[in-house]
C-alpha cells in the first residue's frame, strides 16, 4: 500500500536524523573547547557599584556591603575564540580555588565566589594551573591604567559610553578604539574589556568591540 510504504520511509528518515545527530559532537566540542586552544584574551573591568545597585539586596556583602567602596574591579580574564568563546574546560586542576590563593587576589577581585567561578569558567580554559592563572591575571590588570577620573567617582552621574573610552584611550596610549569595549545594560555603564595577546600586548577584537554599549548615555552609581 503507498501510504503505508511512505509511512515506513519516514518512520526510517527519523531515525537515521535522530542517529545522525545523536552522534554529531556538541556545539562547544566542535568549536574546540581545549584547555589552551583560544585566540586571546579578554581582561573585564567591571564598575562595581554598577553591579551592587544592579543586584539590589542579593548583592554579595563581601563586594557590595555598606562599608566597601570598590571602583574598577577585575570581573574576569577571560580566552576568547575570534568568534565565541570556551568555557568550563576539562582540566586536571581542582575546582575549587584554596582559601590562601582566594586571600591573594581579594584586592583585584573583592568576592571569592568571584574569584572561584572566574576559574571554573574561564581559567579553566586557559590551560594554566590554578596559581599561574591568577598570577597572570594580576600581570594583565597591572598591563592597564585605569583613568584617575574614573577611579574614584563619589558622586552619581549619567556619562557618555564613549568619553568613558576615551579616557582609557588617553591613560593608555598603545590602546586603539578596536581592542576596548565600554558596556552597558538599560541603565548602568557595567564593564570595560580590553583585548590582549597572549604576551599581553593589545590587540584588535571586532566581535568584542561590536559588543560596546550603544546608549548615548549610562548611569555610574557612585564608589561611596
């Protein structure tokens, strides 16, 4: 019976798809998700009281409690893929980041849940034993200046994305326009990410960069 036979072709056509993309390789594994393989790096700025106010009550105390008074800390050094990026690599390095390390990095990064999950994330990534990462970590942060007028901004105000950038154009002279990205959400100016070679010289990211924030203007809650 035709109807039956075509029945039977499509019941076969199914299984084969469902066969075919049971055995194809995930998205993160066909990209190359390896310890180690990546394009450069990203080093994240964020401006933390943007995500304090962001985060409201739930906000972390050891980061965003009425006694601290963080500006610029380091979110993040993150292997970036010209085009995506990997994440939560394999690695024979442990989770979890030991106290005394975590106590090492509380200037840069003032959360240790920050600080663990940057690792398991990222760091992971990058092939480097947990101390190396973090060591190189402080080497990238130390590879930016960070504006004067930016750092210690104690009073609430709405700023243009752009002259943010410029500011870190003008206090790092060897930083073009295409290796920084200024972001923002619907109301807060979030992060500054800068690319970096592996021997942490400044380089070009388009995809990065498309990312800036395309709001005119963005509100910078003050450092207290």
């Amino acid at each position: 019976m035709p109807g039956a036979a075509l029945k039977v072709r499509a019941n076969i056509s199914a299984l084969l798809l469902a066969t075919a993309l049971a055995a194809a390789p995930s998205l993160a594994s066909a990209q190359g998700d390896e310890p180690g393989s990546f394009d450069f790096y990203v080093l994240s700025l964020s401006w933390s009281p943007s995500f304090c106010a962001a985060e409201g009550e739930g906000a972390n105390p050891r980061q965003c409690g009425a006694d601290k008074s963080f500006a610029f800390i380091v979110h993040g050094l993150w292997p970036q893929y010209e085009s995506g990026w990997p994440e939560y690599c394999e690695s024979d390095e442990p989770q979890r980041v030991p106290d005394d390390l975590v106590d090492d990095y509380l200037d840069l990064m003032p959360s240790p849940a920050l600080i663990g999950h940057q690792w398991r994330k990222h760091g992971t990534c990058t092939g480097m034993e947990q101390e190396d990462y973090f060591a190189f970590l402080r080497k990238a942060r130390e590879r930016v200046i960070v504006p004067a007028e930016l750092a210690g901004r104690d009073a609430a105000s709405m700023v243009s994305p752009d002259l943010v950038e410029q500011r870190f154009l003008a206090a790092n002279p060897d930083l073009d326009p295409d290796e920084i990205a200024v972001t923002c959400d619907q109301r807060f100016l979030r992060e500054v990410r800068i690319c970096m070679t592996e021997d942490l010289t400044f380089r070009a990211c388009r995809e990065v960069d498309e990312r800036s924030c395309k709001s005119e203007r963005a509100l910078m809650p003050p450092a207290r």
